[in-house]
C-alpha cells in the first residue's frame, strides 16, 4: 500500500519558500494506523512566523521542515494489534499537511457523527487553551481579561465561557474580529485605547497575543496578587514585566499543547453535542490543498487576515 501510495508532504525548504516533497512512509507497525488525509487547518499565528523563519523558537531551523499540526482523515488500515480504531473511522490527529500518514494508535481521535471537520480539528487547540485556563482555577464569578482575538485568544473564550465563567472581556486591535468574540460570549470587546481606564478589576488575565504591549497592559489591569497566564506560543517578540508586575506582587504562568488529548475530546464532543456553538466561524478563509503555497504568500505578503484557515485535501 506505502508504495503504491506515497505521501505527499508539504515541507519549508528555506524562508518563505515552500514545495510538495514525496515520503516513503515507514512499514505499518502492529499499533499504527494509515489515516488519508481529509481536512487540515493553518494555524496563523504558530505557522507564519515560521515561514517567514524570524519565529523565536528554542532550537534552531532544520529544513526541509514540515509544515502544520492538525489534521482530519479517514482510517485506511490498522496494524493488528490495533483495537481502538478501524477502517473508515473519521480521526483527528497531529502529522499537519500531508497525504497520508501512519500514525500510532493512541495518537488518534474519533471523531463522532454530526461534528463537522472544522469543529472536529479545533479539539486540538480548544485543548491547548483549557490547559491555560485550568491552571488558573478560575472561579465562576471572577471576572477575566484576555488580550487577543486570534485563534488563541478566542479559543480561551470558549472555553471560559464552557467551564462557567461569565464575565470575560476581550482587547483586540482588529475591529473586524469584535463580532465574532461577541458571539462566543465575550462581555467587552475593546481596542487598546479604549479599555476604560478606571478598568483595573481582574483577578485573572490570559496574554493570547504574543505582543509586549498586550502583556503590560495585562499587568495594568490585574488586581494585586492577580493571575496571569501566558498562553499565546511567544515566538513573535519577548514579553517583559513592567514594574506593576512586581508592586502588584502578581503570578505568572506559562501554559503550551494540552493538558489530555484524549480526554478534552471527549468533553468538546459532548459540549458541541449539547449546545451550538459559533466556533467553526473562526475559520474566516476555506482553502484546498493545491492553494496552500500561494495562500501562506499572501499571509506572509499581508493580503489576507484570516482568524484561521482551513484546507480541504
């Protein structure tokens, strides 16, 4: 099957410079699956800096690079020692923009009857914001201020306004984004220059914006001994406290993936079931595959602005 079939992977070879590459995919071993790619998603915020190559990252560039995380596909064939999934069984999973790929069993999710491929694909990252938002322990009452309205921050929202907050106020530069937060239950939604200024009521914070700006303000406008939680990737511009950070002997967290996979989908596939959600409008620009090259030079050349993107194969 490998050989009749090769997988097509979409790899950075250098800045701004993409191309299909052919992979030989490895022999299915007893636990791994071979899923055929459906649906995958752009992450914006993560995948540009990237492809630009000026992201802050830890380690250094390796090209030829793969590029993205989320991916929807169908079960092809399993390996024989595989029980929690079979063919024709729709999975989310994490090997980004390829074909096909062989992937191990416990790195699969069934997705349920009647969940779209964009909300479906979104279990990733709605994990990846509870994890945040969990390690705040956040009381029903306590109001919250997130900054950014990217996937991230609005993602943060949801799943605030899921486990019961409800008082949750948004800052975002970009006015064409208020709306959307405004669906997903935000209370305020404000530019930078208009968060009141007598504003300084917040227990806890969430940066979902990766700019320094966005993260003194935070810092402004949290109360003494407040929480705040750093959950965008930070690889755009280094954040640094400002001296409120320390007079308001305030509490930092870093928070990055998911804190359960498996059992945050769960609970999302349940709450998607139980209640409608505006969620899949954050993919504010549908694309196919053959237009996945021209579509990250139009972001990298700033023609388009999408919250998120997402692919069809």
């Amino acid at each position: 099957m490998h050989k009749e079939q090769p997988s097509e992977c979409l790899c950075l070879l250098a800045p701004a410079r993409l191309a299909w590459l052919t992979e030989e995919l490895p022999p299915l071993g007893p636990q791994d699956v071979l899923v055929r790619t459906s649906t995958t998603a752009i992450s914006i915020g993560s995948e540009l800096p990237v492809y630009r190559g000026d992201a802050r990252t830890s380690d250094a560039f390796q090209y030829p690079q793969k590029m993205g995380y989320e991916s929807i596909g169908a079960v092809v064939a399993c390996g024989d020692a595989v029980r929690s999934v079979r063919p024709g069984d729709r999975v989310v999973s994490f090997y980004g923009q390829q074909t096909y790929a062989v992937v191990p069993q416990e790195r699969l999710i069934v997705v349920p009857q009647g969940i779209s491929d964009a909300l479906a694909i979104l279990s990733i990252l709605t994990c990846d914001a509870a994890k945040g938002v969990r390690k705040l322990t956040l009381r029903p009452e306590e109001a919250v201020l997130i900054t950014g309205a990217g996937a991230i921050g609005l993602l943060t929202l949801f799943i605030l306004r899921a486990y019961g907050v409800s008082q949750v106020d948004v800052v975002e530069p970009m006015t064409e984004r208020h709306p959307l937060a405004c669906l997903l239950g935000a209370r305020n939604v404000w530019r930078p220059q208009e968060v009141p200024a007598e504003t300084s009521v917040y227990p806890a914070a969430f940066e979902c914006s990766s700019r320094d700006q966005a993260f003194a303000l935070l810092q402004q406008k949290v109360q003494p001994q407040g929480r705040l939680c750093v959950t965008a990737d930070g690889n755009i511009e280094p954040l640094t406290l400002i001296p409120a950070f320390h007079e308001k002997e305030l509490q930092i967290v870093g928070s990055s993936d998911g804190w359960d996979y498996h059992q945050h989908a769960a609970w999302y596939f349940h709450t998607l079931q139980q209640r409608p959600t505006d969620l899949e409008r954050l993919f504010e620009l549908r694309i196919t595959r053959d237009e996945l090259i021209s579509t990250f030079q139009k972001l990298y050349d700033g023609m388009v602005h999408p919250v998120k993107i997402l692919v069809s194969y």
